[in-house]
C-alpha cells in the first residue's frame, strides 16, 4: 500500500508538468497565430488546463493530509506541488495579459521569449519524470541544470527584448503594455526554475 501511494505522488506531480507543457503549447499556438479575436476562446482554453491542474493539486493535498507516512518530506512535497501550479498559472497570466491590454499585434520579438518557456516546460516535464527516482536517476542533475540554463537564456532575452522596447517605441500605452507582457513572459521560465530548485533540494537531502 505504501508504494503504491508514493507512486501516487510522482505520478501527480508528472502529470501537472504535463498541464504546464499542455498550457505552454497553448501560448505558442495564441503567438504563432495571433488573432486578437480569438483570445477569448485561447483564455477558455488555457483556464481549462490551470483549473485541471488545480484539481490535481488539491487532489495530492486531500491524500497527504490523511497520508501516515511520505516517500519524502511533506513540506517539500507541499513546496513541489505549489512551484508546478506557479509555472501553469503564470504560462495563463501571459494570454490573459494580452486579452486584458487588448493587444491587436504581436511584437516580433515575442516569437522567441515563448520558444525559452516552451521548451523550459517540455524539459521540466521530464526532469519531474525522472524526479520518481531520483535517488537512482543518472539525467536529473542534467536536467536541473538545463532549466537553469533556459531560465538565464529567458533573463537575457527578457532584457533585450526590454531595451529595444525603451530605446525603439515611442507610444506611452504600448510601452506600459509590452513592458507587463514581457515580464510575465519571463516569470514562466522563473517558475519552472524554481520547480528544478524544489527537485534539487530534495536531491540534496536525500542522497
């Protein structure tokens, strides 16, 4: 019984990455055809996979309230499932950015920004798949670090991106505006930096 509900906690955590990949190529595919009458429907969307990914949460929450024994500390599992929301409901903070600015186009330097969050999540995805071994696993340290990496590509994107933004635009409203988009943009890469940094810690107490 007692393996069967540790499988139960790596499980739910691999399947609330897999809602952060699932709402990452929701943002690409909002960018990539950008249709600012469609943004409703996108904001549906996405708030359909952040509200499944809170079902999962506070279905974990329900068993390790009643759960005697954890597979490992119960504050780093309640830190771990709160970092894997974070990166959900910040990938949804983006689009609804967006539909509340009613931003009619998409800067060109946005393209690039949502390749770093795309593929931090699909490499957080299976850093959280390997995280079920992790005492054994041979590519999770790899893994951490590759976010880490993304998460520092994201920072140097974000201020160039920043830069170009104060030095090119001349619009008051457009700057406020894509000054707000690009910082939640980035905030997504933070996110699942701190998803590694939670895996990492357990790393480290553990072996």
């Amino acid at each position: 019984m007692a393996k069967k509900q540790d499988t139960f906690y790596f499980d739910t955590f691999t399947s609330c990455a897999g809602h952060a990949v699932e709402a990452s190529r929701i943002l690409r595919k909002c960018i990539d055809n950008y249709d600012p009458d469609n943004l409703s429907g996108i904001l549906d969307e996405i708030h359909k996979v952040e509200h499944d990914a809170d079902m999962k949460k506070h279905e974990l929450m329900n068993v390790l309230a009643k759960a005697f024994i954890t597979p490992i500390e119960r504050e780093d599992i309640v830190l771990l499932s709160q970092c894997l929301d974070e990166v959900v409901d910040k990938l949804e903070d983006v689009v609804l950015r967006l539909y509340c600015d009613n931003v009619k186009k998409i800067r060109p330097e946005m393209h690039q920004a949502v390749d770093v969050v795309e593929r931090c999540c699909s490499e957080m995805h299976l850093m959280v798949q390997d995280f079920s071994n992790f005492k054994h696993s041979k590519t999770l340290k790899d893994r951490i670090i590759s976010i880490n990496t993304m998460e520092e590509e994201a920072d140097r994107i974000f201020i160039e991106n920043m830069r170009k933004l104060h030095t090119s635009e001349t619009e008051p409203l457009e700057i406020i505006i894509w000054r707000d988009v690009y910082r939640y943009l980035e905030q997504c890469a933070d996110a699942c930096e701190h998803v590694a940094d939670s895996c990492e810690k357990v790393l480290m107490n553990n072996t």
